[in-house]
C-alpha cells in the first residue's frame, strides 16, 4: 500500500518506518525515508518552534507607547498634558 501512495504523490514523499525493508522498498520507490527518532526529533522541534512563534506577547508590548523610546515617549505625555 506503502508503495502505491509513494507513486500517486508528486511532490517529496517521507516514510516513516522503523521497518528496514519497507524503508529500502520506499527508498527504491523515490520516497525519503526516516526513522521514527529522526521524526520524533523534527516533530518535538517543529512543536517548539511553533510555541515560540505563537507566545502571548505581553499586554504593555500591545500598546504603541510602551514599546517608544523612553525620550519620545516622556515628549508625548508633556505635550499631551499641556494641552
């Protein structure tokens, strides 16, 4: 079955297999092959990187204000406040 979805797929196709005939099978076939560690590690990786990407900014970090140089930021608050 392996083999017939390696030949439907047109674009890079990985197999995932701790089986190391199937993996030479999909390898002949013109799939990349993986062990189920490599994946492990690309996918605790992958997860990683994708909490980093989606943290929370900080609500002070929303704000324009906050994130203003502290000389512009003290000229804004004296403007405002003269008025």
């Amino acid at each position: 079955m392996i083999e017939k979805m390696i030949q439907k797929a047109h674009q890079e196709t990985y197999v995932v297999t701790g089986d190391e005939t199937e993996q030479w099978v999909a390898f002949g076939r013109g799939a990349w092959r993986m062990t189920p560690q490599e994946f492990y590690k690309e996918l605790v990786t992958a997860l990683d990187e994708m909490k980093d990407y989606n943290k929370e900014t900080a609500i002070g970090e929303r704000y324009l204000f906050y994130r203003l140089d502290l000389k512009v930021r003290d000229m804004l608050e004296r403007w405002r406040r003269s008025k």
